[in-house]
C-alpha cells in the first residue's frame, strides 16, 4: 500500500492558517463587543413598536406582512438574559406588548390583545429554533461567538464571523451555523442561521440590524427586520433600552393568568409512533384517510391520485402508504394541495419522496416550488433521503382543473379565494355528489371562520355544483358526515 506524506512545512503552513483564523475571529469579535458594550453587558431590555407577520399562514404564501395579516404590537417589549437559567423552567427571553390584529374585510373588527413569546432555560438549550431568539440578536451573537472557535472572512466591506452553537444538534444530526456580518464602525448589521422546517427544509432566518445609537452604554438598533425564506416577516423601530436591568426577574416573569382562565399545559410527552390512518370507503375506487387533515385516495385507473398529505413528515408518509394499500398495485401520480399555509404543506415532502407531482392553485405554485427545491441537510425527513431530486415538482392548476382518470373517474379541483388563502383549492367528485375542502370550519365555527365559509360556499353555489355531501379536512369533534344542510346553516350563521 502507498502512503501520501504531508510535508512538514504544509501542515505548519496550514496549522497557522487555522490558528491565524481563529485568532482573526476572535480579534473582531472582541473589537464588537467592546464598540457595543457587550463585555459588561449579562441581560437587557429593549422596546419600541413592531409589525408582525403571518410566515407560512398568510394569505398569499409568498406575502407574510400582506395587509390582511400583519399584527401591530404597540409596545413592544423584548427581555433577555445571557447567563444560565435559575432553573430549566425559567425564562431566559420574553417579548410582550399590546396588539392590534389586522383588519379583515367582511369580518368584525377583532379584539385587541397581547403578544407573548417566552422562551425558557430548557427550551433554549434544546430547540434551536427557541434559541436562535437569543443568539441571533446582536448582542448574543458576539456572547457566544466569543465563546466558541469562530471563523472570519472578508466580504467586502464587511467582516463576516461564523460559529457553531454549543450541544445543540439538528434532528438529521448536523451541527447547526450562526453568521454575523460586522462592518468598519465594530457594528453587527446582520446575524443569520438556518434551522430545520418540515416545508423548507434548511430554513434561512435572517436579523438585519440598523439605525444604531447608544442607549445607556450599549449600542443598540433603532430598527430590526427579520425575514424567513428571503421573506420579511418582523419589523421594529426600537426607542429605547436598558442594560442589566435591576429589576431583570420582574420583567422575565410572565403575569398570571387571569381568573378562570385555564392553566398552562404540561410539558408534553414525547411523541408516540403514528398509528395507521383509519380509511373508508366512500364510493367506488374513492376513500377517506381519516384523521386530522383527512385526506382522500382516488383512483384514477392507471395511478392514485391523493389530496392532501398532511400537517407533518410522518403524516405524509403514512398518507402515502394507506392510500398504496387502498389501491394496491399502483402508483401514486399526483398529491393536490389544498393550499400553501404550511399547516396544509408539511406533508409534501414525503409526497415528493413518493415521486409524486403537487398540483396546486397557480397562486402557491412558484413559492412552493422554491421553497420544496432547497437544502435539507438539517431536516432528516423523507425527502432528505432521496438521492436525486426532481425538479419540477409542483404543476400549477387554475381556477378550474378536470381531472379524468383512464377508468372515467372525474375529479375537478375549483380555486375558492377568500381571505384565509388566495390559493385555497376545493375538491368535487361529481360521482360521489362529494365536496373536499381545507380550512373551512362549518362547526363551532369563529367570526373569521364564518367569513371564510361564506365566501367558499357561494363559490360554490357560483359553479353550481351538485353536491350532498361535505368533507373537511378538519373533522368536528366527535366526527359525523357533514351535508350541504350543515353549510347553508353556517352560511346563514354568516349572515350579516
């Protein structure tokens, strides 16, 4: 056997380019912190106003601060400790502040309310996607970048400092990468990392910091922008600031909750294996899998056809394999979309993973299929474990798509709009008199529901079509078969 030999001089030339590195990266991380007051600096408190957006539940998937799902927080007020917790149940952040819902054509005015987001001890150090909310501000970047063995590069203007949070793993096992850019002035004007999404994969986060000056010491972003996927999705205009504040447990304390109003859950358990899908019959080669987010199996004769694949990886999966055992010995060709809202798309990884073609609303087609064609090293999911992804994989519908199997069985997939989706799509099998239909509570249903189920139904009426029963993907609770006697009653429920 040959053996390669490293000169001598080429691994000490390489073992000081390393170390050359570290040293760079510590140098400018220390030169930030000294600029930003971060040395002295355990806990601070910040406030102003903010909008927050509605990422992967908007109303057009690709808009999360569209008008129709922006929230108003009027002070807002964000809290956060860089030290250890007291005990893993306390809280290292917590953002609160009064809030304004958006205005939604058609449905009464929504009641103000408050924004909470607490992230506890235990949370921030197990769940990356919890505390990435402390290490990404600017101020946690360069606490824990000084911390670990940070990289630097030069990227034009700017020096670009990278890390690995400490005993934080992706479920697929990888290691996960804060990134912070620092330009001439010692200020951190960016922080990004990525974190496992069960739609996007390896999802971008992204925190730009801008409009500095100094607050009590510390310099602090007059504004913060965060984005997700290339999408904005928070905005603050920050006023003001305290470091170390003396009353720190005070303000990472949440207030009780009001009288009569139910306790917090417990922790919950970890999760059990799927079970099978229970599946019915509905007609000839048709069959609900039941479950949330019921799904439907249809076969078209020389494939299946599936709508909808779930709310998560596993759900996906075993949508796949009932509706294969349904009708067996046939492939599945196509999975519909009900719509984009991530709650309806967590599933269609496993349905690409089948080699399936999404077909959805015209309106989703280009986000979906950008956001399905990304990395997913940090994921671990079905699709991550397919060798050579296709491209092409979501087929834009529009407003009327017919569907003939080669036995003649018909499905028509209509665009219903509303205000919840601008790419909500229904499913009628005329031979079934049968609607399908995501998102659209007919049951117990809010004001905000309400409008979505009349403007679906008068889509519906609009199209004239024949049908007795109504299937949703939310079953009521306990699950009985809906008609259209149960819609018109909602609908006049609706009525203004």
């Amino acid at each position: 056997m040959r053996l390669t030999t490293v000169p001598t001089a080429m691994l000490l030339l390489t073992l000081l380019a390393t170390g050359a590195a570290a040293q760079d990266a510590a140098s400018v991380v220390a030169a930030a912190s000294k600029a930003m007051g971060v040395d002295t600096l355990n806990a601070i408190t910040y406030s102003g106003t903010a909008s927050n957006g509605a990422f992967g539940q908007s109303k057009a998937i690709g808009e999360p601060m569209g008008p129709v799902n922006v929230t108003t927080i009027s002070r807002y007020t964000r809290t956060l400790t860089f030290g250890p917790a007291a005990e893993p149940a306390a809280l290292v952040s917590r953002a609160t502040g009064p809030t304004q819902p958006p205005t939604i054509p058609g449905v009464p005015a929504q009641a103000a309310g408050v924004f909470n987001q607490n992230i506890t001890g235990a949370q921030a150090g197990s769940t990356w996607a919890q505390a990435l909310n402390v290490w990404t501000t600017p101020w946690g970047f360069l606490k824990a970048a000084a911390g670990r063995e940070a990289k630097v590069q030069r990227q034009g203007g700017l020096q670009v400092v990278s890390f690995s949070p400490a005993n934080l793993t992706s479920p697929s096992g990888q290691t996960y990468t804060v990134t912070g850019y620092v330009n001439d002035q010692n200020l951190v004007t960016k922080v990004e990392t990525r974190v496992d999404n069960a739609v996007v994969g390896d999802l971008l986060v992204e925190f730009d910091y801008s409009n500095y000056r100094s607050m009590n010491g510390v310099q602090v972003p007059g504004r913060i922008v965060q984005r997700q996927a290339g999408m904005q999705t928070f905005d603050a205009t920050i006023d003001a600031a305290t470091p170390n504040p003396a009353n720190l447990v005070e303000l990472l304390t949440p207030p009780p909750p009001a009288a009569g109003a139910p306790a917090a859950p417990a922790a919950a358990l970890p999760a059990a294996a799927a079970s099978a899908p229970p599946v019915e019959k509905l007609g000839e080669g048709v069959f609900k899998i039941g479950g949330n987010y019921a799904s439907l199996a249809v076969d078209m004769g020389d494939h299946i056809l599936v709508v909808e694949s779930g709310q998560s990886d596993g759900r996906g999966m075993a949508v796949m394999a009932a509706a294969r055992q349904a009708i067996p010995g046939k492939t599945i060709r196509f999975v519909v979309n009900s719509h984009a809202h991530f709650d309806h798309a967590s599933g269609l990884g496993a349905a690409v993973a089948e080699g399936a073609t999404i077909l959805t609303h015209r309106n989703n087609e280009q986000v979906l299929e950008r956001l399905l064609a990304g990395p997913r090293t940090l994921i671990g999911d079905s699709l991550s474990k397919v060798p050579s992804r296709r491209k092409d994989v979501v087929q834009a519908v529009g407003d009327r798509d017919i569907r003939k199997g080669s036995n003649g069985k018909i499905v028509e997939l209509h665009h219903a709009p509303n205000e919840h989706s601008d790419g909500m799509l229904v499913v009628y099998l005329p031979a079934e008199k049968l609607v399908w239909t995501a998102d659209v509570s007919i049951v117990n249903s809010t004001p905000v529901q309400l409008a979505t189920v009349k403007a679906v139904a008068a889509t519906l009426d609009r199209l004239k079509l024949d049908y007795t029963v109504w299937l949703p993907a939310h079953p009521p609770n306990p699950d009985r078969p809906l008609t259209k006697d149960d819609v018109v009653k909602a609908v006049g429920a609706a009525a203004p």
